[in-house]
C-alpha cells in the first residue's frame, strides 16, 4: 500500500491559475496515478506548448476546445451513510483527522464537493431505524435522534473542513412500515395512498431538522431504487405514483412550508431506464415545475448513452450521478486496479454525456465493507480497519481523486477529443480559467499523445492502466 500523504503532498501547488507563460504559450501540470508504479496522484512534470497548426494523421492528439461550453459542474463526492459514520468514530483521532483532510480540503487533499446522506435507515446501518412512532400520521414525535450519535457529527465535521462548498442532499431508502402497503420496510412495499401527505410532511421535518443540527440541505431524491425490490429497506414507485407524489405532495409540500428553494431530484436508480422515467416525470409540466431534474446509479449495464438521450430530450433537466460502488467486498481485492478503473470510465463517460454531479456511494468502510445490517458489504474508496485503527487508501480514491481536485464547482464542461480509442478523456474550464483534461488509458500500453489547444500542442504520454489529469493554465 503506497502512503496516501506521500502522494498528495505533491498537490499543495494546485490553489488557482498560477501557472508561468511565454510568449503567450500556456504550460501545464501533470499530475499521475499509474498501476504497479508508486504514482498516486502524483505531480509528474510540466508540459510546454508550441505550434502545432495541423497535426499529421499519425500524431495521436487529444483535442481540447475551450471556446464551446457545456454544463456546469454541480460537485464530485460520497455519501456519508450511518456504515461511514460508524467505522469515522472507531478510529484513533488522528485518523479521523487524516481522513477528513483526505476527502474535504481542497488544497492537501481531493477536495470533494458533494456528499449524500440518507432519510431513515438505509442497508448500510446496523439495523432498521425511523423518526417517528408507530402510527404518528401528526409527525409530532419526529426525532433524529439516532442520526446525532454518528453520522451528523461527520457531516458537520465535513462542512467545516470543506468549506462552504459542500452541497449536500438526502434520499430515502423507505418509509416507516406503517405508512406502507407492506407493513414492512424491507422487501419492497409501496408507500400507501392516505399516508402520501404524511410523507411529504415527513421530508419538510428532516430537512428543518437537519438544518437546526447544522446540516444544510440543498435537496432530496425522491426515493432511492425506486423500481428495486431489495432485502433492505425499499419502496417501489412507478414512473406514474413518482410523478403524481412529486406533483400533488412533495412539491407543493415544500414550496407551501418555505421550503421551495431545496432541489428534488427523481428517479435515483440505474441508467438503464433512466430514459423511460424521464419521459414520465419530464413530460408533465406540472410535476417538471418541482423537478431538478434526475440522478442515476450505475449498476445493472452502463448504457452511458441514455445520459444523453434524457440530456437531448429534456434539456432542462439536470442530470447527476447518485450512486455507485464495487462489490461484493473481498479483503483480497482491496487494492484490484479494475475497480478503480470502473470509477474513471464512469465518471469520463458520465460527465461527457451531461451530468453536472457525480456521486459515489460510501466515503468509509470498515475491514469488513460494512457495517451492514443485512450482510451487502461492498469497497469503499478508504477502508477504516477497526481492528488496527489503520486507513487503507484504495486506488479508486486517487482515481476519483483526478476529478474532484481539479475539477471544482461552477466548472464549465468543454471538448476534449481523442484520436485514439486507447484513451478515453473529458475536459472542464474552471472559474479560476484553468482548465483541467483527465485521460484515461485502460490499455495494457503505453499511449503517446499530444495535448492539442487553440493551434499549440504538448507531447506528453499516458502510460498503460494509468489515468492522468493535465492543467493547463490559461493567461490572465
């Protein structure tokens, strides 16, 4: 296991734009995470640019084009689940100090930006929970009580390394049992008719709740997994019952408690029918009018290409990435370089195709990928061992890692081509003007190339199994 600080010592340079020029010719920083080589995040050299008109056939290029501009980057991050919040709290303090400035300082470590938290209990908790009491349509023993032992502490303790730039958001695995056809949290069920506006009344409690403990909210999913029948908690929406709760309840719900302003975002499952939930969500102007837009998992198939067809045919609409992880979870395959490279294939082809946001699933785990209430362990980017009150950075950390460090919010998304298939690449322009080009190269070879702008280009080479990010700074 390399050390993490060893690597990421190596970013302090990287605040701002503040890179050198001559003659007008912009340089750039490369910065290196490569497989069987100790380069994790590793600040590897500059590049200079020089003209380059017309490249020939045979030079291999990554075009980047800063004067067409896309969507604009809502944040990178993790979710902060009861699973993280329990292993952050069995480990020594300077770990939790360690890890902290891992994932939230934007300047000694990645600088995530986004982070999801759940409503109720979720399959990463150590056992079923809700806020309320058995039958309380009123909501008045609402309590977040077991959210106040572990996992606020660490969503506070994030806001405060991070800054003001964490946005955060909550989605519900399901309601108590009693608002359910099922009687039963787990197992699927569906939320019942009469109990609809006591569910959306249960959102505006969390999000007040939340915000006194000082967790501010910037939004909610409608329901994680909607059409997932699963062992833990669940609740099955068709694309009609989402859209009419959303229409009749949750909207109008927030918008009359003062609560308008918080984002909803629908659908929160796989991107296999992303485009189908659109269609039903997307095309009434009724339920459209609360609607962000919608979030999606990548599990089942990748089928990228549906991102885009919502994208074209709802451009209103947002689009953002709101979970994923690997699994299931295997000690000895902690450090597999294939499941870093799940993250940067996702997260290139995601971002290409129009998310504005990109989430990963929990930022914490312990030794054995839980804690977990029904025995779904999965990886983490960092595993805490409970045992040694050691962290373990997993090579998916500094893979999304060359996104969320040089990619920051308010990022414009730009062009970036490839003229190889070997490497894959996407490009955003910050609002500090620098602009940051991460190239993936999946290939078991090395891949020269030219990092080519505006008619200048810079001879650089990703090496095989290796993700790199090039900034490039730009004249001010």
């Amino acid at each position: 296991m390399y050390s993490h600080f060893r690597s990421l010592t190596l970013l302090a340079s990287f605040g701002g734009a503040s890179f050198a020029f001559a003659a007008g010719v912009p340089s750039a920083q490369v910065y290196l995470t490569q497989k069987d080589a100790p380069h994790r995040l590793a600040a590897t050299g500059a590049l200079r640019f020089a003209p380059l008109p017309q490249p020939m056939e045979k030079q291999q290029c990554v075009f980047v084009d800063p004067t067409h501009e896309f969507e604009t980057l809502l944040g990178i991050g993790g979710a902060i689940t009861d699973a993280a919040a329990e292993t952050f709290d069995k480990l020594p303090e300077t770990k939790r100090a360690e890890l902290l400035r891992a994932y939230y300082d934007p300047r000694a470590g990645i600088g995530y930006s986004l982070a999801r938290t759940h409503i109720n209990s979720c399959d990463f908790s150590s056992g079923s929970y809700t806020y309320v009491a058995e039958g309380d349509r009123e909501l008045k023993s609402f309590d977040i009580a077991p959210d106040l032992r572990h996992r606020i502490p660490l969503l506070r303790a994030a806001l405060k390394t991070a800054g003001p730039g964490l946005t955060v958001y909550a989605s519900p695995w399901s309601p108590p049992a009693w608002m359910k056809d099922s009687g039963d949290m787990l197992h699927g069920g569906k939320l019942r008719p009469d109990m609809r506006a006591a569910w959306a009344n249960y959102f505006v409690k969390f999000i007040h709740a939340y915000e006194q403990a000082g967790v501010p909210l910037w939004g909610v999913t409608v329901q994680n997994e909607p059409m997932a029948v699963q062992i833990w908690e669940s609740c099955i929406f068709t694309a009609e019952e989402e859209r009419d709760f959303v229409r009749d309840h949750l909207g109008p719900t927030l918008k009359a408690s003062g609560l308008g302003g918080k984002k909803i975002v629908g659908w929160d499952h796989n991107r296999t029918q992303l485009y189908q939930r659109a269609t039903t969500l997307l095309s009434d102007p009724a339920a459209a009018q609360y609607l962000w837009g919608l979030g999606f998992h990548w599990y089942v198939n990748d089928t990228f290409e549906n991102v885009r067809r919502v994208r074209d045919a709802f451009p209103q609409a947002q689009l953002m990435m709101t979970e994923g992880c690997n699994g299931p979870f295997d000690f000895a395959k902690m450090n597999d370089w294939d499941l870093a490279e799940n993250y940067g294939r996702s997260m290139i082809h995601d971002f290409n195709n129009g998310a504005v946001g990109w989430t990963d699933w929990n930022i914490l785990l312990d030794e054995t990928g839980g804690p977990n209430h029904v025995g779904n362990f999965c990886f983490a980017p960092v595993h805490g061992d409970t045992r040694t009150g050691e962290l373990h950075f997993t090579p998916a950390f500094y893979y999304i890692g060359h996104f969320s460090k040089f990619i920051r919010p308010g990022a414009r998304r730009i062009i970036a081509s490839p003229t190889v298939d070997r490497l894959i690449a996407t490009a955003f322009k910050n609002t500090d003007g620098s602009i940051a080009v991460v190239v993936m190269n999946q290939s078991a070879e090395d891949q020269p190339f030219h990092v080519w702008m505006n008619g200048q280009a810079a001879s650089t080479r990703c090496p095989a199994r290796s993700i790199m990010t090039v900034v490039i700074g730009v004249e001010q």
